[in-house]
C-alpha cells in the first residue's frame, strides 16, 4: 500500500512533535521538519523505527526561499507525493511593548507569516498536481480576539496566517482543502516557560472546561481535519480552546 506523507514543520517539540507522532500512528509516512530543535526531532525520527511506516528527517529554514523548495523536492524524491501539509512552525519574542524592536518584530512576521507561504507555496504545487491535499495551518486565538501587546508582533501573525488560509482556500481549490486551527492555553513547555503556578491556574479559570489544553488535543484535531471524514470542511478556522470566556 502506497501510505500518504504528511510533512510537518516545526516538529522538534512541542505541538508539531505531538502531531507528527498522531500521523504516524494513523499510519502516515512522516517528514519530520526542525531548524533549531535538532535534539527534539531525532528523538521522534528514532521513536518511529518502532513502528511500520517511514520517516524523513530534514533540516530547512522555512525563511529561506532555496531551503524550502530543496526540502519539498527531497521529500518528492523520496516518496514520489505529498498529501498532508502541517505548517505548525513558528516563534513568539515575548517583550514589553515598549521595548519590542522593528528586528523582533520583522523576525516573527517572517518565521510565522513568510515561512507558511512559503511552505505551502512549494508543497501546494505538488498536490495540485497530484490532484490531493490537505494543509492545516497553526494559528491561534492570538490572532482573533486575545490580545496580550507584550506579543503584539506574534498576535499580528497569527491574524495573518488566518488570511493566508483563506486565500490559499481559494487558490489551491478545488483539489486542496485549507483550513487553520486556532489553539488557546495550551499547556506546552514553551508556553509554561516563565509561569508561576498561581499564573497558571488563573490562565485555567479563563477556560470553561477549566484546564489548559494540551499538544495531545491539538493533534487529535489535525488528525480529523487531514482525514478523509473532514473532506467537506475547507476554508475554515477552528478553535480550540476548551471555550474561554470571552471567545466568539
């Protein structure tokens, strides 16, 4: 059986971690895609040999235009296809607002906003072609109604990630189904970094279901959008958030 591939950014750690070890027990070949967490992304390239599926491990800055369609064509090479896109990587450069800099904020437009058009730019090709796709991009309810200016610069990005769905909706339609998810508190070590416990059950009583989410939960949904059962939801932004007061 030809097994589809989904590539996933930024899978080092974290949220992308979590979902390309979800794809892989679904039983999807995986391209582990990292730029900083090298230690991360062979733990989990290791964690698969384990299972029977094949997985690519392939260092790419999403920045770098050379990088990026070196990376799709590798994959290409050795798979023959794309099915699944997963543009989960990104940073956030948490500073006051008044000391945020022009290069922080340049930095953060082009890992989150640059690098997800790219990536898709190049893999949104090949599923044209092959006539099949399917890309969820990362977002956040930073991009739609929380607003914390101390991430002015990742709120932003987020916001625009949800324009480049919409857009690439309708740009890849009607082989490609395009849909973004928008995670609230998500309980991941970068996102804990620097919080009390006192913080963190504050940020838990924001949230209905009264704790914070986890990558584990992210990746159930990216299961579900990628599959064939979600074939009829495009051009989406799904929140998941455990319904924080507040959220539309």
């Amino acid at each position: 059986m030809d097994r589809k591939v989904a590539l996933v950014t930024g899978a080092g750690r974290g949220i992308g971690k979590a979902i390309a070890r979800e794809l892989a027990l679904d039983g999807y070949n995986i391209v582990i895609n990292y730029n900083t967490s090298e230690d991360g992304a062979k733990e989990l390239y290791n964690s698969f040999k384990e299972l029977n599926i094949t997985a690519m491990l392939v260092k790419c800055d999403i920045t770098n235009e050379q990088e990026v369609k070196n990376m799709v064509d590798a994959v290409i090479k050795k798979f023959g296809h794309i099915d699944v896109l997963v543009n989960n990587a990104g940073i956030a450069i948490d500073a006051l607002f008044n000391e945020k800099t022009v290069e922080e904020f340049k930095k953060t437009l082009n890992v989150n906003v640059i690098g997800t058009f790219l990536v898709s730019k190049y893999v949104g090709e090949t599923m044209i072609a092959n006539k099949y796709g399917k890309i969820v991009n990362i977002s956040s309810t930073n991009g739609i109604n929380t607003y914390y200016p101390m991430c002015i610069d990742y709120d932003a990005s987020k916001a625009a990630i949800i324009s480049l769905t919409h857009n690439l909706a309708v740009q890849f339609a009607p082989f490609v189904n395009v849909n973004a998810i928008a995670p609230g508190f998500i309980a991941t070590e970068r996102e804990l970094e620097g919080m009390d416990d006192e913080f963190v059950k504050q940020e838990e009583e924001k949230v209905l279901v009264k704790r914070a989410g986890t990558a584990q939960d992210v990746a159930n949904l990216v299961k579900f959008l990628v599959s064939d059962k979600a074939g009829f939801i495009n051009n989406e932004v799904i929140r998941i958030d455990g319904g924080m007061y507040g959220s539309n």
